[in-house]
C-alpha cells in the first residue's frame, strides 16, 4: 500500500488494534505510563462488538466484578448488565479517559517496517501507521467454529452462528429450530427462541458440568484468586483442560420450556434437514443457531507470531516478535483472560512487560 500526500503515515510509540474491553484496558495503562498510543477499531464506536450480539444477552458476572480499571459500573454492584448496558458502558469508559480513538480503520495488514525499528500497519481506509509497539486487542471470536457437515444440510435449511443471532424473528418459518452448542450462548438463545412457542431441539452435550451463577460463588472466585491462576501452573492446566460449565439456572430455565427438547450432543446430519443427536434426532428444521464457538482470524498477521493453525504463539500474552502482544484471548494466561473481569490485570501486566523491553529492537 503506497501513503498519498492527503494521509501521510501516523508516528505513534504504540498501537492498539481494538477498541474492546481488552483494548480499552490497555489504553488505560499506556496512558496511565505517560506512552503516546493510539487505538484502532475496525467499527464506528468503541466495543462495536456487543451490539452485534443477541438482543436478551446478559453478562454471566455481576457489575461488581465487571469493570474495568479506573471506571467502575454507573450500575448496582449486583446487577447482571445487559447488552446494551455493557455497549454504553464502554463506550462511555473510551469517552470518560478521551482515549486516542481511530475509528472505522480495519486493518488489513501488520509487518516489520521495512529499514527502520519498529512495525508498519496498514488498514482499509488507506492509513498507514509506524510504531514500536503494537498489542493485538482484537478478541477470540472473530470466525465461526461449524462442524464440517454442516455443509449436508439442504440448502432450504436456513443457518446462522450465534454471533449473528440477535433475535427470534431472524429465524424463517414457523417450524423447528435446532440450537448446537453446549455453553451458556446456546443456553440462553435455546431459550430465547423458545420462549415463542416454537419447537427448539437442543444439541447439548449432556456432561457439561452446571453451577450456580450468584453473587456467593463470584465472592469465592474473587477471594481465592481462582479466576487469576494462570494457565502455566498445575491447576491452571487442569482447569483449562476440564470442561467449561454453564450456568445451572438458564439450563434448569431452558428445560422449563415444554417446546424444548434435548437431542444429546451432535454428531452429524440426515438428508432430510435433520440434526442428528447422540440421544435422538430432530425433525427436519427450518433453521440451525451454530453455538458451537469462534476461532480469531489473523490472515493479516504478516509475522512469525503465528502457529501452523494459525493460533497465536504467545507466553502469557507476549510474542517471540519485539513490542508485540496479544491481549483478551481464552485462557490467554487465565480463565479470567477473555472476560470483562480480567481485561485490567492482563493489560497491566501486558502493557508493564512492553515497556521493560530495550528500545533498540
């Protein structure tokens, strides 16, 4: 990409490259460090991601444990936000700290910078910036995870990923709908759809481990740091490796519904538009909801940072290339990583292990 004389290149110390909660809370810390950054957001607003979201989500932790550093909720501490709550919330947390914000900038390409130090970014709308550092804030769920034989179902068969679910009208037809995912989005958009009378056939694994979702469990998480144990130590990994649970009231909610009808986890499809479960199968549907989980994109990653998969190579967040890092993974160094509730430690501790590496890179 060649700069025009109307946009030269932007000199900045640090880029951040999403406006989300990981991206906000390491803006905090850069400006709190006195470091001259900016922030790159693909969309027109600051957490544009939430919005895209389905209309009945809430956050699966109280306000109390949900904010981020320097700004707490405007909410109750025991409130659950809703989605939009949460939009307003970040967006009024960039507004309150009058973050470096660039908007509408998706970027298309991160390299070294070719005869100097330093990283060269490039985005659709024809900037181009120069930096030292750069953290990669742009979250985990940026391409849907849909088995391979989901591409089986007939054509008539409408399917939508959960990311871009937002409410039961999507859906066409009267007729049955399946839900595949055992976490708690599949939950909660299972019983959303529900909750119109339509049949939904929930392709739920049945081992998926529930526990309650109160303030008395948040409490404990806090007091024992379990949330914080880092993915590196023994309990780390054999929490990481366990199954996630849902949460026990929207499964008991989602069974509630007379409509609703638990098939066992998927396993493949029938000719006739039918999702087979390891209980029983569906009828044929009219649409499938895939909760089925998300996998980051980083095509425009051109540097040696990334796995053969194209995962991110990383130790607790920091890469093998100078001033690079990701931030706001799963499990990026704890369970807490990709949560509201651990977007402030881990940019302290991100933006804390840039600025101790040499300038000289």
């Amino acid at each position: 990409m060649t700069d025009s004389p109307a946009q030269p290149p932007i000199q900045t110390n640090t880029l951040v490259i999403g406006a989300g909660q990981a991206g906000l809370a390491a803006a905090y810390y850069l400006q709190q460090a006195g470091i001259d950054f900016r922030v790159l957001e693909a969309a027109s607003a600051a957490g544009a991601a939430w919005p895209a979201r389905y209309d009945s989500l809430r956050l699966f932790s109280p306000a109390w444990v949900s904010g981020l550093p320097g700004l707490p909720w405007p909410a109750k501490p025991l409130h659950y936000p809703s989605r939009d709550e949460t939009t307003a919330y970040l967006c009024s947390y960039a507004a309150h700290f009058a973050f470096p914000l660039d908007v509408n900038q998706r970027v298309t390409r991160l390299a070294a910078s070719t005869g100097r130090a330093g990283y060269t970014v490039c985005t659709a709308a024809g900037r181009t910036y120069h930096t030292r550092r750069v953290i990669i804030a742009t979250g985990p769920y940026t391409t849907p995870k849909v088995p391979a034989w989901a591409a089986e179902l007939p054509t008539a068969v409408a399917q939508l990923p959960s990311r871009d679910y937002q409410r039961p009208t999507q859906l066409p037809g009267n007729g049955p709908v399946a839900v595949v995912g055992s976490g708690n989005s599949a939950l909660q958009i299972a019983a959303d759809v529900a909750a119109t009378g339509r049949p939904v056939f929930v392709a739920f694994d049945e081992h998926t481990p529930a526990m309650p979702n109160g303030q008395l469990m948040w409490a404990g998480l806090v007091l024992t740091g379990l949330l914080g144990v880092s993915r590196h130590s023994w309990l780390g990994r054999k929490m990481r490796n366990s199954p996630e649970p849902v949460v026990s009231g929207d499964l008991k909610k989602l069974r509630g519904f007379a409509n609703a009808r638990f098939i066992g986890r998927a396993d493949g499809v029938l000719p006739t538009g039918a999702i087979r479960g390891r209980r029983e199968a569906s009828p044929p549907l009219d649409a499938v909801v895939w909760a089925t989980g998300y996998q980051p994109d980083y095509a425009w990653i051109d540097l040696p940072i990334l796995e053969v998969d194209g995962q991110p190579r990383h130790h607790r967040g920091l890469t093998e290339a100078p001033g690079v890092a990701f931030l706001g993974l799963d499990w990026l160094d704890s369970r807490r990583s990709a949560l509201l509730n651990g977007a402030g430690p881990d940019a302290k501790r991100i933006v804390a292990g840039l600025l101790q590496m040499p300038e000289c890179y």
